[in-house]
C-alpha cells in the first residue's frame, strides 16, 4: 500500500485513486478515516499527473517563450521538489525514521499524510496557473506573456507564504525572459523573433501601411510597464529601426558607429535591473538609453530646425494660421460642388446621382488650385513662405473619410475626438479630411493618432470659417438685400402709369423688407457669434499656446504675455498684449536642447491641451455648434430658393414671362414658411451655444476643460504625468472674455436673439 501510494504521487497512475477519490466497496479492509486521509494523497497524484501533462503540451504548442519558461521552470523546479520530498519521505521509511515509522515498524497513514500538508495549496495553485497558461477552446494559443507577468504579480500579494515564494520565482523567470525580448527592441531596434506577439511594440495596422510605423498594444503591456515608459521604449527602438534602415540604404559605416559604441553602456544600464523588475529602475533605465540615444545619435537625425519646421507647416495649414488657405479651400470646394449640382441638373436620373460623389482626383484638384492660389499670394523674394508651400504640396493630401474602426488604438497617446461629432463633411458633400504622410525622420516626433487629432481640429475650425464665410456672402447678394435691378425712373416714372407700377413695386419691396427683416436680425446675430468664436480660437487660444510651445522647444523665456495669460483673468489691453520680452533676443540659451522623445511627449501634451482649449472636447459645445452650423446651411439654402422664386414672380407680374408648369404665389408661400422655420432653427441653435459657453465660463461644465490646461489636470487628459521640468501648456484666452464680447455685441444690438 505505502509503495502504490508513493509511486502515485511519482506521477504514475493507480487504481487508488482513480477520479481522485476510492470507490465504495472496492477496498473493505479501509476505516471511513483512511479513506478520508487517502482522498487528500489521491488529489495530490491526480494534479501532479494533471500538471505533467499540461506542460508537455504548454512545451509542444505554445507559442510564448514567456510562458513556456514559466512552465519548464514548475516542471524543473517546484515538481522537482515535491518528487524530492517523495523521495525523503520513502528514505525516511526505509531507514526507519521514528518520525515516520511507529512501533512494531507500522506507518501510519496519517503520518504520510502529515508529510505532505503542505504542498496541498501550492499544488493547487500550480494547477491553476498551467490552465490558465495552457490552449483551451476560448483561447487556442493560449494566454500571451504580459498577462501572466501580470497573474504572478497579483498572486505574489495573496498572503500564503508559499504561494508568495513560487509567484516571485516564477514572475522572475518570465521578467528574464521579457527582458530578453525588451533587449532585442531598445538594444538593436528589432523585434523578438520568437513570440513577437507578446511584446507590448508591434507593426501599425493602417491603410498606407510602412514597415517603419509601430504602436503600443496596451493588452501587452506589463504592470511594470507605465504609459510613459511604454513611450519611451516605442521612441528608442524606433529611432534605431530607423538609423539602422539608413545605413543600409547608404552603405556606410559612418551611421553604425556610433550606435555600436553606445551598446555597452546600454547593455550595462538594462542589466542593472534586478527581478522581480521596479517599475521606477525600468523607467529609469530606459530614460538613460533614450537620453543617451538622442544626445550622440537623434539630435543629428532630428534636429530641432526640422521639428519646428513640421510643427509651422501643422500651424499654418492643419490650424488655419494661413488664413488664405482656408478660404481658398472653401471656396474650390464651394465651386466643386456647384459644378457637381449643374451637371446634375443637366442630366437628372440614376446616371445623374452617381455624378453627385466626389472621386478622389477631384478632391487632389481642389488642393491644388489651393496651391496654386497661394503660390500667387508669396512674393519672389519670401523663401521661407515658398519652402513651406512646397514642404504642404509633398506631405498634405485631401483625402475622402475612410473608416479607422479596424485600426488598433494606442491609449497612451491622445484619444480622436472625431467620432464625438461630424465635422468633416460640411465642405463637401462627403467625409473628407486633410492628411499629412509621416515620412522619415518625423515619424520620430510625431504618430499617426496625432495626425488624426490635426485633421479632427483642422474639419472644426474649418467648418466654423465655411459658416462665417457663407454667412457673410449673403451680404453680397444685391438681389436680396436690395431693390435689384433698380426701381422704375424718370422718364417712365412721371407718367400716371408709370406711378402706378413704381407705387406697386416699392409696396412689394417693402413687405419682402418686412418679411426678410427677422432673417437679416438673424443673420447678423449669427454672423457675430461665429466672427467672435473664430477670433477667440485664431487669435487668443492658439497664437499664445503656439508661441509657449515653440519657446520651450527652442529654450526661449517665456514672455510675459504667455505668463500673463495664466495669472489674470483680465483680457490683455494694447500695451499688455505683446509685452518685451524678459530676456534680449541676442542673449543665448543656458538650458540644454530638449531630445526628439521630450519634444514628442511635449507636443503630445501641447495637443491634448489645445483640444480642451479649443472646446472640442466638450460634447454638448460640439452638438450645439453642429446643430448650428447645419441650420445656417438650411437658412441659406432656403433664401437662395426664395430668392429664384420671387425673381421668378416678378418675371409674371412685371414682363409677363410665365411658367404654366409652376405656381410660383403657392411656391413663395412654402418658401416663406419653410425659410421662418430654418431662422428659428438657427436662432435656438446659436442660443444653444451661448448658452453652452456660459456654462463653461461659470464652471458648471468645466471639469478640467479650461482650468486644467494650466498643468493641474493634465494627468485626466490622457497624457499621464508631468515631470518637475517638463512641459506644463498654458492657455491663451478665457471663455470669460469671448462671453463679455458677446454679451456687449447683445447690448450694442439692443437684445438677445429673438425668443419665439
């Protein structure tokens, strides 16, 4: 009995303990207790046979190398030692060890028993961790090495002594072996080749796809792993990726030196690291490298020359600070569209709809003709300006709003706000977006999601201009604003008939004042709304932000005008608007260059800070625009039918041209009808904003929107931590000052926007 019992915990099976438990019946000689005491033994053999079986298959078919290490080491290790208390306790027996053996040479059973009490749990847990490792029909490969880096460590914290014990020997195998995948990224800029799936860097997944683009999979990210660090090690292993393709396309050794000089200092600083790995030494540890990469290697690959250089081109064209760009854009994408609906008109039917969407080569013409535009506007003798203008025409497309759901999203990074609201498809008819292609080395500084966020901002404030513009033009319409063509004059008018039809006229141009005079109160009231907003993001919000940024890329003091902007909350007068500055501009920096992953993380923080300030993080703000900025396009639209309606009358009553297909008294009247609903529409969504921003600028909406950007809440922007010297973004403008304009524009117009 003894032998069977100990060759069963060996791992060999038994008909003792078939099911893990003895039959009834099949062994009478057992007492109730032995039976009881041999269940225990018999649930030690079935999940040491359980275990052994789970790791030769963990060993032939997964495909982690992190966690087949754990498993080799259980196997190698703990299984080990419990066959060597096996065998002790057999040694015991054999020598007849009075802790073992009684009198008469008799072993009790409860004595075996006693000798194993405390493998039970650890056996157990074992067990569970080798399921968890193991392919089971949820998961087919199994769970990946993050996740089970991450298990251990929760295991470690249960307050069982040996379960403590095992999760800490087995978290610093499977730590090694994910260091030795971290070493082949942050060390040669490759990723592992075994078990790549486990590492926290893969290849991008987009539409334009390089192999040069990798992302963060949050999912494979380790707990000792922060967002900052994760960043980090993306930037290191990146760069290298980069100066390494360049030396093959160059064929020279002059680019590889220096980084084969810098591997043993790396090397060195990454096995430093103790297991199980602290967070503080791997962020540490990685921020050495990273330092150590840009100081000898980044710093000529990216200076800050070209850093700056991308950052105007995103500024003047991503967000509108060539404001000629805007307009010529509008405008091309006004007259496509107005060439899209005559050709329509000319060939109506199903043929006819399809010539409605817009293709791809329309939309490459429209920017175009945008460059060309402002290709006229620079003078000869303006370098810079013609360099930039090219520097647009190689990187930045239009392109039609394709769907990025697919994509892998990067939590690190800021989140898109694109979904929150439609904004890409008011210049035309379709989603389109302005693109920027990430070429070598920007890649370095700046990431696809970024772009994203540029294309979001640059649709809303694009929007925000196209209802400004289309607005205002209809002051250019002479038609409706006026008697066009000209009343009746002399001679025809001193006749008695002559009287008669210049009286009829002037009544009919007088009920259409009375009838249009709500519209044009609307008009211009709206009109000022988006005049006054457009000026709050274009002249307040983003010059001073922009100017701090670049300061602080260039190691500049900052003015007393950005320091102004975050103290008081009184709007800047003529003198306290563009300050001297604190320091000459002849005086040289004192401060360090900032390396290409701190002026990364700095321009990620400037981003997500100018969302927030630009409003387009609140999503009632973003709904109430929307609704406005819809409700323009359909009062509009509605005046310019009654406008060909009522041209249309006066052809009847004046010249006696008449349409015997249409009624165009029953037509006016619809136009009428429909053109008061489209001004109430317009009227409630401009309420609906002002109101909106008066929430803000009292506080009730604010959570962190305004006040936040100062550097206090950045942490609940998705941009984690700030260090003592880092970048801390300041705001350029109060809603508090955008409110007092409108407020005093209401007064100046004697009322609110009409209450109906």
């Amino acid at each position: 009995m003894l032998h069977e019992i100990l060759l069963s915990l060996s791992g060999h099976p038994s008909p003792l303990f078939q099911d893990g438990v003895t039959k009834n019946g099949e062994f009478p000689m057992l007492s109730p207790s032995e039976k009881e005491l041999l269940k225990k033994i018999g649930r030690l053999s079935i999940l040491h046979q359980n275990i052994r079986k789970t790791i030769a298959l963990i060993a032939s078919s997964h495909s982690s190398p992190i966690c087949k290490a754990v498993a080799t080491t259980i196997e190698s290790y703990h299984l080990s030692n419990f066959q060597k208390k096996i065998l002790e306790v057999e040694e015991a027996i054999l020598q007849r060890d009075s802790a073992v053996v009684g009198a008469y040479n008799i072993v009790p059973l409860a004595t075996i028993v006693t000798e194993f009490d405390g493998w039970h749990r650890l056996m157990e847990w074992l067990w569970e961790a080798t399921i968890f490792i193991a392919p089971s029909k949820r998961e087919p490969h199994g769970c990946n090495g993050p996740d089970l880096i991450n298990r251990l460590r929760n295991s470690a914290q249960t307050g069982f002594p040996d379960i403590e014990d095992a999760a800490i020997q087995l978290s610093k195998v499977a730590e090694a072996a994910w260091l030795r995948q971290l070493a082949k990224w942050v060390l040669y800029g490759q990723l592992p080749e075994s078990g790549s799936s486990d590492f926290l860097i893969q290849p991008g997944i987009t539409e334009n796809r390089s192999p040069t683009q990798y992302e963060i999979i949050q999912q494979r990210r380790p707990v000792f792993v922060s967002n900052e660090t994760a960043t980090s090690i993306l930037f290191v292993g990146q760069a290298l990726h980069q100066i390494s393709s360049r030396s093959q396309e160059n064929s020279t050794a002059t680019r590889v030196k220096p980084r084969i000089e810098l591997l043993p200092a790396h090397q060195k600083m990454l096995s430093s690291l103790r297991l199980p790995i602290s967070s503080p030494h791997l962020s540490e540890s990685v921020r050495e490298i990273r330092l150590s990469l840009s100081r000898n290697i980044l710093q000529k690959l990216l200076p800050v020359s070209e850093v700056i250089r991308l950052l105007t081109l995103l500024r003047e064209f991503f967000l509108l600070g060539q404001g000629e760009f805007a307009l010529s854009i509008i405008r091309e994408a006004d007259d496509r569209v107005a060439a899209r609906t005559r050709q329509y008109e000319q060939k109506p039917g199903k043929d006819g709809l399809q010539g409605l969407v817009m293709k791809d080569a329309e939309l490459t013409a429209i920017l175009t003709k945008t460059w060309t535009h402002l290709s006229s506007l620079i003078g000869n003798d303006d370098d810079d300006a013609h360099d930039l203008l090219e520097m647009g025409r190689d990187l930045i497309t239009l392109s039609i709003g394709r769907n990025t759901n697919n994509s892998r999203k990067d939590k690190s990074t800021i989140d898109d706000p694109s979904s929150k609201s439609h904004f890409s498809n008011f210049i035309l008819p379709i989603p389109t977006s302005l693109d920027l292609s990430i070429t070598q080395p920007f890649d370095l500084f700046i990431s696809q999601s970024e772009i994203q966020t540029y294309s979001a901002l640059n649709a809303y404030l694009l929007a925000i201009r196209r209802g400004h513009m289309h607005i205002a033009d209809l002051w250019k319409q002479s038609s409706i604003r006026r008697d066009h063509p000209t009343p009746l004059g002399p001679p025809k008018s001193c006749t008695t008939a002559g009287q008669r039809i210049l009286q009829k006229r002037r009544e009919r141009s007088h009920a259409r004042y009375v009838e249009m005079r709500k519209v044009w109160a609307t008009c211009h009231a709206v009109l000022f709304l988006l005049n006054e907003l457009g000026e709050y993001f274009a002249g307040q919000v983003l010059p001073a932000m922009w100017d701090d940024l670049l300061a602080y890329i260039t190691n500049e003091p900052t003015s007393a005008a950005t320091s102004h902007s975050t103290l008081s909350s009184r709007p800047p007068t003529a003198n306290s608007s563009q300050p001297p500055n604190i320091l000459p501009p002849s005086t040289p920096s004192q401060q360090p260059a900032h390396d290409p992953a701190t002026l990364s993380t700095a321009h990620r923080i400037f981003l997500t800070a100018l969302s927030h300030a630009l409003l387009y993080t609140d999503t009632p703000f973003l709904s109430a625009l929307t609704t406005l900025l819809h409700a323009i396009d359909d009062m509009i639209a509605q005046i310019m039918r009654l406008q060909t309606v009522q041209r249309n009358m006066d052809l009847e009553e004046d010249e006696g041209v008449f349409d015997a297909m249409e009624n165009y008294v029953a037509e006016a009247a619809e136009c009428a009808v429909e053109l008061d609903r489209a001004r109430k529409r317009v009227d409630s969504g401009a309420r609906a904003v002002v109101g909106r921003l008066k929430e803000l600028s009292a506080g009730d909406g604010l959570n962190g929107v305004v006040s936040g950007i100062g550097g206090i809440g950045l942490g609940n922007m998705g941009v984690g931590k700030i260090d003592g010297d880092g970048y801390r973004p300041v705001v350029g403008g109060k809603i508090e000052w955008l409110i007092m304009k409108l407020e005093f524009g209401r007064d100046q117009e004697d009322g609110e926007w009409e209450e109906d």
